[in-house]
C-alpha cells in the first residue's frame, strides 16, 4: 500500500502518467505544458512580487538563496534548481497566505521539473539568473511594484520559450 500510495502522490503532483489498466509512466512535458505550468506561475508569483514590493518587503529566504546561486556560478547548472526553487517560493511563502502557499506548492513538482529541464540543457546561463534576481529584489526592495512584476514576468517568459523551443526540438527528434 505505501508504493501505491507513493505513486498516486507522483501521479496527483504530475510528474507520472497513468491511463487505466497501464503502467505509471514518466510524465513527458510537452511545449504546451511547459508554458501552462510558466504562466500560472507567472500569474501566482507576479502577485506576489507586486505586493512584495508595496510593503518593500524583500525576503530573508529569497536574498540567502540567490546569494548560494551566485556562489554557483561556476559550478553545473544542474546545481542552481534546489537554490532557484527556494527563492521563487520565498516570494510565495513571504506573503504568509496559508491558502496561496497552498496553491503554489501544488505546483512545486513541475515547478521542479521545468528548472531541471531548463539547467539540464544549459537554456539559460547561471550568471544571468542571479543577476535577474538580484534586480527584482532590488525592485522590491524600493517599492516598484510594476517593474517587479513587468521584470519577475519578463524573467519567466525568457525561460519559458526557451524550454518550450528545446522541448520541441526534441518532440521532432523523438519522431
């Protein structure tokens, strides 16, 4: 019963497939998928930065974790989805909703997913991810909330399409 519960938990989280009388399979994100997952995000985590940014509230959490980001610079891409998950969910969990804390974390998995797809490939480099965040921060920081979310929006969009052109160039391999 703990193995099939553990694999009803992937299954619910996204990251396995199950068709009726099928094994569970390794989910295969599509484009589409990839961009859906990027733009709830964007919709979640642009509110956030928003109202982050009207109190110029900037999160203990999220500045330790692009400062270990920026210590990675030099390392495996690989190695910045652990600290890159961190800040984006800081962002979320600095607001101290129960309920959109909630909401995010259902989305934590392919969250996780996407950024492993994304540095896996080496889509976007280590350097430039620190020093997006470090702006958004700083825009947080002086209470711009439009230039927060136009950047934390600009900011997921650039790896959105990034991962959405790999992952279809992949597809058409596969065929």
């Amino acid at each position: 019963p703990t193995a099939k519960a553990a694999l009803e938990n992937l299954v619910a989280s996204g990251l396995l497939t199950r068709s009726a009388h099928q094994s569970a399979r390794v989910t295969r994100l599509t484009s589409a998928d990839a961009r859906d997952i990027y733009r709830t995000r964007a919709i979640i985590e642009a509110e956030a930065v928003r109202l982050l940014a009207g109190t110029g509230q900037v999160p203990d959490a999220a500045r330790e974790a692009n400062a270990e980001i920026t210590a990675l610079s030099e390392a495996s891409p690989i190695q910045i989805v652990d600290p890159d998950v961190r800040f984006h969910s800081a962002l979320v969990q600095a607001l101290e909703s129960e309920r959109t804390s909630a909401i995010y974390s259902q989305l934590s998995d392919e969250i996780r997913l996407c950024m492993t797809q994304v540095q896996d490939a080496t889509l976007l480099n280590t350097a430039d991810i620190a020093n997006e965040h470090a702006r958004l921060l700083d825009k947080i920081a002086a209470g711009d909330q439009q230039g927060a979310a136009e950047l934390l929006a600009r900011h997921l969009e650039n790896a959105s399409s990034r991962l959405a052109v790999h992952l279809d160039s992949l597809a058409a391999g596969l065929q």
